[in-house]
C-alpha cells in the first residue's frame, strides 16, 4: 500500500477558528500516523473575502500548532485557466448547458430545500433552444448535467452517506456568471492534481462528496477516500464559527498553549483518555479512526485560559 496523500484546504478568509483546527489536526493525524504526507491548498475563490495576509497568518497558524506540510499547491485564485480546461472537458462531453435563472427565480422554485439551505435544481434551463438562449441580454451560469444515479460515500467515520444527485441536488453550477468557477470543481481537479488519497474535513461538507465524486469519474480521477469530522459546538450548544471571536487562533494564542489547546481537542474527540498537553507528533502515535467520535463536540475551553 502507497502511503496516504492528505490535504488541508482552508479557505483564507480570516483567522482560523477551532473547527479549522480541528479539520486541521484530524487530516494531519490520519496521513502523519500512517507514514503519509499533507498537502495544502489555499482555497481563495472568493477573491472579495480571501488574502494574501490571512493567508500567511493561516500557515502560521499551522506552524505554531506543529501542523507540518510536505507540499503547497498553487492557490485556486490563480487556477482559472486549468479549470476551463476541465470545463472544456465537461462541454466536449455534452454535459454543460447555459443558465439564466435569476437568484429570485430560483429561490422561488417550488423545488425542496436541502438542509443545508440548497435546493434541487429543477432543470429549467436543460432544454432552452438556441433561440430561447440568445433571447437572454445577460451572462449565463454553466450547469453540469446529473445522472440519475446513486452515488455510496463509505465515509471513514460517518458510515455510508447516500445521494442521488438527479433527486437530491439537480444540475449543478460549475462556472458562475462573472466567469469564476466554483468550488466543486476548482477542489475536483486540485485534488485530483495532487493526487489526494484521503479527503479529510468538517462534517458539514459530507453533501459536497457525491458532486466531487461525479466530477472525479468525468476527470478520469479515482475517487479519494472520505474522513468527515464532526462539528465543534460552544457549551451553550451554538456551533462554532468565525464569528466567535474568542475561539480563533488570535486570541488563544494570548491565553493557551498548542499543546494544552491539541491536549483538549483531542480529549474531546475521544483520542485520549485524558486532557492533558501534548504536541501534535505524540498525537500521531495514539490516533485511530476508531477512536474518534462521529457526533458533534462540545467543547468547553475555559480550563485551558489561563
Ligand atoms: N475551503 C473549505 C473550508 O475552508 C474546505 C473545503 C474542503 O476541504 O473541501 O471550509
């Protein structure tokens, strides 16, 4: 067996916050216990919201929690032209087609809403003619046609998690209107790129796997392995995010350790048995899939502010 590739891919767009780290840690420990390595990705699509700046504190970030890479590869804001050809591949296929639904248009749809606030595409625009298309004084979205298939994600924590993207997604953007591609497929060819053999990220990003996995079958890529770690919640039962302030690296660096702040992480998720600090490296020798919990974690980090 190869040793495993493994990513991190955050996405540059302020400080990293305890569920980034916690992605983090678990994509590290799954490759570095296994004698694999870790590639990183900044994932700056959104050029409005991402920097350079954060970027730089971000592979600080990573530095000051022992959080190595073996390789960093180009920025997704500088990949615009390696995607199109991954476009052109789709077009050849005779799976794109021009959208010009409106926003409004399609949040009115009588489709169903997904929980994570999508919707199914209804196909509107599928079967517009060449006439109906040049009627339209405006840039289209470009969507990829779905099969009506069953796509299984043997997901390494979470158990199988199964979507038919033809009834539980619809058509997918691919490239938004003002040209930029979208995250689907700019992770798609990254990853398959570099030849990621693990897929290791927050819980919330299970529902993308099947899109990716469609992507990766049309690329000629094999389909990675999938580790999807719970998500973090603060005592009062919130989840944690970027608006919390007080849970990003900023500040913990001022009131913690990394060793003390990895020691209650991995406590929490049931890689030891005890919270005490530890480094990352020593992490590595105790972790397993096994022992990690698969519902969210709530996290109380008071005793580690001193
Ligand atoms: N860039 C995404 C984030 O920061 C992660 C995407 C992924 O891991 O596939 O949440």
């Amino acid at each position: 067996m190869l040793p495993p590739v493994g990513r991190f891919a955050p996405t540059p767009s302020g400080r990293m916050h305890l569920g980034n780290v916690f992605a983090a840690l678990i994509a590290w420990l799954s490759v570095k216990s296994r004698g694999g390595s870790l590639v990183l990705r900044m994932e700056d699509l959104d050029t409005q919201r991402t920097s350079e700046e954060y970027a730089r504190v971000l592979r600080r970030d990573l530095r000051w929690l022992g959080l190595d890479w073996d390789l960093e590869t180009p920025a997704q804001s500088t990949r615009s032209a390696v995607y199109q050809q991954y476009f052109e591949q789709l077009a050849d296929l005779g799976l794109l087609y021009p959208c010009y639904c409106t926003r409004s248009q399609l949040h009115s749809v009588n489709a169903p809403h997904l929980s994570d606030g999508t919707y199914v595409y209804p196909g509107t625009c599928r079967n517009l003619t060449p006439a109906q298309q040049a009627a339209f004084d405006r840039k289209p979205a470009w969507r990829v046609q779905v099969p009506d298939k069953l796509w299984t994600v043997e997901d390494k924590l979470q158990g199988t998690y199964k979507e038919n993207l033809a009834t539980d997604c619809g058509d997918f953007v691919v490239r938004r209107a003002d040209g930029v591609y979208v995250y689907q497929l700019a992770v798609t060819v990254d990853d398959g790129e570099a030849g990621v053999t693990e897929v290791v990220r927050g819980m919330d990003l299970l529902s993308s796997a099947p899109r990716q996995m469609y992507l990766q079958e049309r690329f000629g890529f094999p389909h990675p392995e999938y580790g999807h770690v719970p998500m973090l919640m603060a005592p009062d039962g919130r989840r944690l995010s970027k608006r919390d302030k007080d849970m990003d690296l900023g500040y913990l660096q001022d009131h913690t350790t990394a060793e003390k702040l990895l020691g209650l992480l991995a406590f929490s998720c049931g890689i030891t048995d005890k919270c005490q600090p530890i480094s990352a490296c020593e992490l590595a020798g105790e972790f397993s899939w096994e022992k990690l919990q698969k519902a969210d974690i709530c996290l109380d980090i008071t005793p580690i502010l001193g």
